[in-house]
C-alpha cells in the first residue's frame, strides 16, 4: 500500500522574524494585484496559473488550500513548457538575512509530474537565477520549503514560482513569506510529511475459531475478504 512517516514539531521558541512580504491568496478568486503570470502558449490551458478553493483535482482527493483560497497550475502540458507566476517587487534593501518560506504541493500522475522551480531576479521580466527545485520530487500534501536569501539581501527583487509542466497533476502554492530574521516556521503541532512510499507490506494475525456445533476446530480453514 502507500505509506508516509511525519514529523511534529513541538517547541515554545518564539517567532523573531520582520516579515517584508506575505501572500496568502486569499483576498479574492483572482491573481493578486502586483503578480504577474506567464504562459509559453498564446491560449489559455488549465496549466495557465490561477487561485482558488480547491485546486489539481486531477489528484486522487484534489488539494484543498491552507485557508480559504492558494495559487494553482494543473499539469496538461506534455513536454515541460513552463508556467511562471511573479511576485511584485520585494523590497531587500534593508535587510541581510533575508529568507523566502511558502508552502507548496505537486502531486504525480500515473508517474508523471509537474517539476517546480523556484526563480529570483531583479525584474519580473528577468533574467532568472533558479535558487531550488523539487526535480523529479513530488509531494501530495501541503509541505512548507524554506529559502535562504542572503545574497540578494540590499537589493529589490522579484521571486517566480515556476511550473515546469510533464502532466503531472501540476502545481500548489500558499502562504508566501519573506522575511527577516529567524524563528519557528513550524508551530507546534504542524506535521511535515514525507513523500509517498509504495511498498509490499506484512504483518501476521491472530485468528481464534469457534464452530456452532460439536466438532474440533483442527484444520479449519479460515478466508480474509476485503481487508
């Protein structure tokens, strides 16, 4: 069957971060004010980014969002044309430990998957430095990343959340932070999922037999269905 293993954090350290820019997505039904998102194709296509309540229903369970509404790129593409979604512009110049933490999902489809990169530039129109990727890495729940960016720290910059697309069930994205400092990002309570892990798995039973007559219960046989 398919099995995970997660960690809880449990601590009480407080948050000391200056949090410079936060997009939960859940304002309106639409790509916030200030973002930008960018299609290889001249026609619209479900890859195409867009924000909802729930998003990649092509999924077994579909992906509900962190709260109300997140950001989402469905896999339809075949050959990795890539769905970018920018943020405005993101003011470091006062900082010099900045970091980029968001929570995203890209479940597979049969196999196949959608490839997320992360970009960072000084422009929305590039050119784009990627600084993470999930390669071909998939989770199918909300997992939070954290990104470490010191050395844009003194600069304004534009970060993309790119959906390389292989027809995976695409792209999640949600709870968008960049901030200074240092704290928890994981609240007590939060558990962190590992990826999917498909694997033959025993374990053996007990099975106690009794009979509705007079009889030895020796060489009975005993029949599992549906467990």
């Amino acid at each position: 069957g398919i099995y995970q293993w997660g960690v809880e954090v449990v601590n009480n350290r407080s948050i000391n971060r200056n949090e410079i820019f936060s997009e939960n997505f859940d304002a309106e039904s639409e790509i916030p004010d200030g973002w930008i998102a960018t299609s290889p194709l001249d026609y619209y296509t479900p890859s195409d980014w867009y924000v909802a309540q729930y998003g990649l229903m092509s999924s077994p369970t579909g992906l509900t969002p962190m709260g109300e509404r997140a950001a989402y790129s469905e896999g339809y593409s075949y050959n990795g044309d890539c769905f970018n979604l920018i943020t405005p512009a993101i003011d470091l110049t006062a900082t010099t430990a900045p970091s980029l933490s968001f929570y995203y999902a890209n479940p597979d489809y049969a196999g196949d998957l959608s490839v997320l990169n992360v970009k960072v530039a000084s422009s929305q129109e590039g050119p784009w430095t990627k600084v993470w990727t999930t390669g071909e890495d998939f989770v199918t729940e909300w997992t939070q990343h954290t990104i470490d960016l010191s050395e844009y720290a003194g600069q304004t910059v534009y970060v993309s959340f790119e959906n390389e697309d292989y027809y995976g069930c695409g792209i999640g994205i949600d709870n968008v932070v960049v901030a200074e400092g240092s704290g928890n990002d994981n609240p007590t309570g939060s558990i962190v999922w590992s990826n999917p892990l498909d694997k033959d798995m025993f374990t053996t039973v007990e099975v106690s037999v009794s009979l509705n007559v007079e009889a030895s219960v020796k060489n009975t046989d005993v029949t599992f269905v549906d467990i």
